[in-house]
C-alpha cells in the first residue's frame, strides 16, 4: 500500500517510522505546509517523498497527524477521493470533526486518537515505538464502510495498539479530564512560578516534583491551543471541578483542619490503584 502523511512532526513522524518497521507500507509519502519540517522528514528518513496535498488522494491511505482545525480543513479538500481511499485522522478532539466531515467521504473516514505522545514536537521529535502497547479511540465507526474500518484495525493493531470504541461526544467529555485538564493545570502552574521566581532560583530549586508536573508546558502552543478550543465546553467544566478542589483544600489548610486534609490527600491516592 501507498500510505500518505499529513504532518510530519512528532505523531506523523512517529507513525511513519512504526509503518516503516513493521513493513505495513511499500511506500510513504509525506505533505506539510513547513518546508523545514519536510526537509527534515527526508534527511530522518520519515517518508519517501514529500509529495503536493492533491498528489495524496492517489494513496491507498491517508492519515491525518495535525491540529483540529487542519484536519476540519483536510476533509473538505479530500472530497473527490477514490472510493477505496481510507482517510484516518489523529486529532485530539473528535465531536467536531465528525460533526463536519463531508458526507460523501464519511463512509471512507476513521475518526481515531492514539492516546500517546511526548511533550515535544516536529520530527527531529519523532520516536520509533511510540503507539506501541498504547489505546488508541476509534469513533462513531458505526459511520463507516466496512472496509475503511477493518483497515484501520488493522493497521492500528499491527503497530501494537489497543483499540477501544466510543461515542465522539463521550470520548471529548472523558478527554476533557484525562488530556486537556492536566495540561491546561501544567501551563497555569509553569506560568504562575515565572511570574513568581527569577529564573536563577527555578533553576536551583526545582525538583523531580515541580519537573514532572510542568513537563506537558513544553508541549506545541499551537496544537493545544486549538484542542482547547475545539474542545471548550467539557474544558470549562473540567477546570469548574478541579477549581473546586483547589478551594476545598485552601480552606482545609486555612482552618488547620489537617486530619481532614490527609483524608481528602488519602482519598486522591486511590487514582493509583486504578493506574
């Protein structure tokens, strides 16, 4: 099969490499809009060729491995693809994707999130391996021809991934909370001890602790920024929740109340059993 990538950073990049290891592809060509990027997908050894977008709808499959709103644009590009053409988007977000993906070209579209990644980005960040033992969320499949969706199974399992089913509307709610929160919290926490601490002290100070929790502030701005708009509404609630908690344990700690913060801290440590 001919396999075409649209976006060759981390998620791209990283697929590609994966296709390539497990000889799912007798060739992979690559498209994105940063000539720097294409460059270095080359000289990496990513794809193939980096070919014009039209040149993609002669690919058996094309996947999708950029922001939301890229991926909205795609589909409306891609509407005079062959019939055996399969079309498999990354997105992080996948009401409106689904929502907007032109009817004629729905049967042929696979609406999937590998949940895995790393908080860097292009494709001097790609990593071999990356899916593998990973979930990845296939959408509203019932949507799709059976064809595109054993297709993508297929490939999806191959490269080591488990799959896992669900509704487009109940996969942004549950990602509202699992992905979206905890980056927004990295970012609101990377931002608070700039405006706070001198850099020289940050460097000195900072532990494991504060390391591992503003690590996802590292991730692509531009990426995150249309996930949290494609996605505000279950974010705005998720950030209600978590808001509550915070004024739950600044009035535990105000009131000195402090066997009833260790219930409450107890309490949060039985996320752990379930991990």
């Amino acid at each position: 099969m001919n396999i075409g990538i649209v976006g060759l950073g981390l998620m791209g990049g990283s697929l590609a490499l994966d296709l390539k290891s497990y000889n799912l592809a007798s060739k992979i060509v690559g498209y994105d809009r940063n000539q720097k990027h294409c460059q270095e997908a080359l000289e990496l050894g990513l794809v193939d060729e980096v070919i014009t977008f039209d040149e993609l709808k002669n690919c058996d499959i094309i996947f999708l491995a950029i922001p939301v709103e890229g991926i909205i644009e795609a589909l409306q590009k891609l509407q005079d693809i062959h019939i055996s053409t399969t079309i498999i988007d990354l997105g992080s977000t996948k009401e409106k994707i689904v929502a907007t993906c032109p009817k004629s070209i729905r049967p042929n579209f696979v609406a999937a999130h590998p949940m895995a990644g790393t908080e860097y980005s292009g494709p001097l960040a790609a990593l071999k391996g990356l899916y593998y033992d990973k979930i990845v969320v296939l959408c509203n499949t019932e949507d799709n021809a059976l064809f595109h969706k054993e297709r993508a199974e297929e490939i999806f399992v191959s490269i080591g991934m488990q799959i896992v089913y669900m509704d487009a509307r109940e996969h942004d709610l549950h990602a509202a909370y699992i992905s979206h929160l905890p980056h927004a919290i990295s970012y609101a926490l990377a931002n608070s001890v700039l405006k706070q601490e001198d850099p020289k002290s940050i460097l000195i100070l900072a532990a494991g602790g504060f390391r591992d929790m503003s690590r996802l502030a590292k991730s692509s701005p531009t990426m995150w920024s249309d996930i949290f708009k494609q996605n505000k509404k279950n974010l705005l609630t998720s950030l209600d929740v978590f808001k509550e908690e915070l004024q739950t344990v600044k009035k535990l700690i105000e009131e000195e109340k402090w066997e009833e913060l260790k219930e409450w801290m107890q309490t949060a440590t039985t996320l752990h059993k379930i991990l």
